[in-house]
C-alpha cells in the first residue's frame, strides 16, 4: 500500500504535511489506510474514487484490490464508481440469476482463466461479467466463442466470481464422478468400486471442498437411505455433500484402501492415516472408522503439514495468560499441563509451546498417539500398543535418552501420569495435557488419579485451561444490546467498563450465514506459586486453593472469554456456550 500512498500525495489527494503528523504522534502512527482515515485526513469515500481513478488510468491493477480490503477498505464502492467511469453495467452476483444452459456452453478452464462469467443471452447480445472490464485479451478470448452475437460487457467482484466458479467445478465434477462410479457398480465387476477412478476422483473433491472452507474434520456416515458427507467449521458440523446410500460403499471401501485399512473388516472400529496433496499443500488426514447399524461412520481429522510450527503469539491468548504461560514453560524442570475437552485446541497449544523452547542445546523428546505434525530438530515416538509400546513404555525408555524436555501427547492412566511426575521432580522439564474442566481441577484430578499430593506439589508449575471460541465475522459485524438479565450477569466482570459496546455477526454469505469466521482462544493459566504448592501438600480443598489463586490474581476463562468480547472478537452467546460461571 506503500506506492498507492506516494501516489495519493503526488496526486494532491493527501498533503505530505498531513502525513507527518502520524509519524509525529506519540506513540508514532503507522502510515495506513485505517490510520488516515481514524486521524481525519482523507475519508473512505475519497480513497475510493481515487483509486476507482488510478485503476481506470492504469496505474494500480484491479488484482490489487484484497490488499485495499485487508486495510479496510470497501471495495464494492470502487467497482461501481470504475463501472460508471467506463461506462459498464456493474452486476451484483447475489442479485441476479445466471442462465445456466448459457454456462454450461463455454468450456469451464477458459471461464476460470478469464475470470469472466456470462450471465444471459438476449435476441442481440451476449451479457458477460468481467472481473477485469479492462483486460482485452479476455474479452477478444470470450467474443470468439460467440462469433454471431457481440459481447456486453459488464463487470463484477472478482472474488465473487472466483468463488461462483468454484462452487459450479465442484456441482458439476460431483454429477459427472457419481454418474461414473455407478457405470462402474453397473459393470458388475468385483473389485470394480475399489479400481475406478472417479471414487479417487470424488474423495478428492470432498478433501478440496472440506479444506477451502476451512474444516477441521470430514464425516461420511451411511444412513437408510444416504450418504452424508458434513465438515465440522469452526467448532460446528454443516451438511456439504448428500449422495444416494449406493455411493457410501465403494467411497468407504477407497478411503480405507488409502488409510492402508481392511477394506473387508467392517464389524471392528479401525485407525489409519492418509498422507496426499490438495491445492499444492501436503495434508494429513488421520482417519477413524467405526461399525454403526447402518453400515460405517467414518471421521477424518484434518491436519495441515503447512501449520505445524505454531507461533504461541498467534494463538489468540490475551497479554497476561500469554505472558504467564511462556514463563512457565522456560522452568528448567517440572511439569506444566495444558487442560480441555477434546478439540479445544490443547495439541496446537504444546506444539506452539515445543516451537518455542526448541533449542539445539537441548534434547527434546515427544510421545504422541498418534504424531499429528513432525517437528524438525526433536525426537517424536509413537506409541503402539499392539507391539507393547504403551506411553508408560516409551516414557520409561524415553528417560533413559537423556532427554532435557519430554512431551506427552495424553496423560490417559496413573502409571503415565506417576512416571511424568518423576521425571519432572528428577530434572526434565515435561508437558501434557490432561481433560478437566478448569485449571485448578487439574489438581484434584492427578490427587484423585492416586498421586502424593507432596509429589504434585513438587512437581507442579503451571497449568493451563482453554476452549475456542468462534470469532465474530468481519463482513457483518455490527453492535448487540444485550438482554439486561445476561448483562447483569457478566456485570462483576467488566471491571471499569460502565457502558459496554458489545458485537455480532448478523450472518452474510462469507460467514455462509453463521456470523463467525475462524475460532480464538480463552484461556486461565494457574502458576503454582510457593504458597499454592504448600496447600497442594496439605491437602487444600479446591475452594481453598480457588481463593488463594484469586488472591495472586488469578484470571478466569470466563473473565478472559468477556475480555474478548468487550475488544468485539467474539459474542458473549458464545463466552456462555463454551465456559460456564
């Protein structure tokens, strides 16, 4: 953006002096967009035309436009004032329906090459949106398809058409490999369903579709008379695919062939893993398959090879969890434990934490079920029961490595959880997770597990709890009055804060309707202070321990999750969903 604000001085629209100020602030200013329109010295509106100008004269390229949106711009403003300056009609893809026996006419690569989608054909004309009205190389391309009817050119936004023509390669590609895949079971072939090549064809198009939309999980699951493919978004399962029940079984039997399962074995619950490229980006799809009355339900957890070395920074913590949990996990020896359900993203967490402690001075070794995301620079072990490595296995031979710092994937049983402590009282600095509720629970549970609450107190130094939370769209965020039961309950936890604003999503097509986007955490770190591990020894009652914690100024999930909302990254709806008083 740096050249479209030299251009905005040269052009007279900002004056330098103007600029200066920003930089003069104290704390200095950033020069952006955002900034100069906060400080009053150019309105959105300005910018806009501005650059509608600029992108009509051919001095900033139409492709640019998400770097102006990133910076919060609008830009559906700047391509109806490029429409009116280039005398083109400007069509809203949500508004109008597109003739599909039209579409279907010209071939899909030369549309998604173009960027370029027709949109009716009248008596005289052929009407085509554009997402770039000035590119003639596309219009020349398009015309010859039509060679008795010229083109009306119109335009559109770009990422609306992308997307349009993605979602019509994915309907299209479905009815062709479902056609297909029933020629095949047609053949009468047997091993027929296993060899096509459009079931390979369509677990692709599911991996693709499930990953654009940002799943964490893919599920086929057979009913009486379907087969149901939903990705869970955000936290949340919504329905992509429903085929006919006849399609589940040789769809079941590839994935299984691909996870190097018995494709024969259908009455025991099996684990497998597929490692395959989509869209140019490795994945690893961990997989489940488990017997139900209707046939199989099969789960696919989705990890992206790209995401492993976590920052813990972009994890979403607050400034004091954040500053409180890396403290802790710089202790050269002890255990720090990371607590949650299941999906409230504790393995993300120790991997950002492993990142960050990764040394070459230091010999770190990991025992995972399975290992989700190889690290480069640390030993990973998997465990395997079936060959007698159990995690109580791999961490006794683990210990005698010499290791410095030990993760544990899952502390799932006493016998884990005792050699854990051991080694964390002997000199190792160890990390795990536990499920529990709440940070200060943790206690209680390895008390209860069979552990000396002298050795937990020992060997304690910080436990963290966490969930996600969804966050709030961009594209529809707008304020929220609050029920005043509801606010009258969270009214202790908003500190100074005596007229809160507080945010939603109203629900668009970039959030398919939910109102959120993406998922952050909430999280309470408890340090065990000198304090709290003679209570731990003493056998201290959770509310004992409770009050102590608030003494020292101890944070809740909640009052962390309500933070979040006062800053409008989430929905107080959702604080109350996923942590409870």
């Amino acid at each position: 953006m740096v050249k479209l604000i030299e251009q905005m001085v040269r052009d007279g629209v900002v004056k330098k002096e103007e600029l200066a100020k920003l930089v003069r602030k104290r704390p200095p200013l950033k020069i952006t967009l955002a900034n100069m329109i906060a400080e009053g010295i150019v309105d959105e509106e300005t910018i806009q035309k501005f650059i509608a100008q600029i992108i009509r004269d051919g001095k900033f390229s139409i492709d640019r436009l998400p770097e102006v949106e990133r910076e919060g711009i609008a830009i559906d403003p700047i391509l109806h004032y490029l429409a009116e300056a280039l005398h083109v009609r400007y069509i809203d893809l949500d508004e109008v329906e597109i003739d599909m026996q039209l579409f279907s006419r010209i071939p899909y690569n030369q549309l998604l090459k173009y960027k370029a989608l027709p949109i009716e054909e009248s008596d005289l004309t052929v009407l085509v949106a554009f997402a770039d009205p000035l590119d003639m190389g596309a219009q020349d391309a398009i015309q010859r398809l039509f060679p008795r009817k010229p083109l009306q050119v119109a335009m559109a936004n770009p990422k609306k058409i992308v997307e349009f023509l993605q979602k019509m390669e994915i309907n299209e590609s479905l009815k062709e490999y479902v056609d297909e895949i029933r020629r095949d079971l047609r053949s009468g072939a047997e091993d027929k369903e296993e060899e096509s090549p459009a079931v390979v064809k369509l677990i692709d198009l599911i991996f693709k579709n499930s990953i654009v939309h940002r799943a964490s999980d893919i599920h086929i699951e057979a009913t009486e008379k379907n087969c149901i493919v939903r990705d869970r978004i955000d936290g949340m399962l919504q329905q992509s695919f429903i085929f006919d029940r006849d399609i589940f079984d040789p769809l079941a039997s590839r994935i299984k062939l691909m996870a190097k399962l018995d494709i024969a074995e259908k009455r025991k619950p099996q684990d497998g893993r597929i490692t395959t490229t989509v869209a140019d980006k490795e994945f690893d799809f961990r997989v489940s398959t488990l017997p139900t009355l209707l046939g199989e339900s099969i789960v696919l957890r989705i990890l992206d090879k790209s995401k492993v070395l976590v920052r813990l920074e972009d994890a979403g913590m607050s400034k004091f969890c954040y500053d409180r949990f890396t403290k802790a996990i710089k202790a050269p020896y002890g255990i720090v434990l990371v607590t949650g359900p299941t999906g409230s993203g504790k393995t993300t967490t120790l991997y950002g934490a492993l990142n960050a402690i990764r040394d070459v001075k230091d010999k770190i070794i990991t025992v995972e079920d399975p290992v989700e995301y190889q690290m480069p620079g640390i030993q990973q072990v998997q465990v395997n029961p079936h060959a007698g490595l159990t995690f109580a296995a791999a961490l006794r031979s683990i210990l005698r490595q010499d290791p410095d710092k030990i993760m544990i994937g899952e502390i799932r049983d006493q016998e884990t959880l005792r050699i854990a402590i051991q080694a964390a009282l002997t000199g190792h600095l160890v990390l795990s997770t536990l499920h529990t509720n709440d940070a200060i629970s943790a206690v209680t549970r390895i008390i209860d597990m069979g552990i000396e609450s002298y050795l937990v107190s020992g060997a304690l130094v910080a436990i963290q709890a966490q969930r996600l939370v969804r966050k709030i769209c961009p594209y529809c965020k707008t304020t929220e009055t609050l029920n005043p039961h509801v606010l009258e309950e969270i009214r202790p936890y908003l500190g100074d804060v005596q007229n809160p604003t507080f945010y939603k999503g109203a629900g668009c097509k970039e959030c398919n309707g939910t109102g959120y986007i993406g998922r952050e955490m909430i999280a309470e770190v408890l340090t065990v202070s000198d304090e709290l591990s003679r209570m731990i020894a003493a056998n201290a009652s959770k509310e004992k321990l409770t009050e102590q914690a608030n003494k020292e100024g101890f944070i809740t999930m909640f009052e962390d999750g309500i933070q979040k909302t006062l800053a409008g990254v989430t929905t107080v709806e959702e604080i109350f969903r996923v942590a409870r008083l």
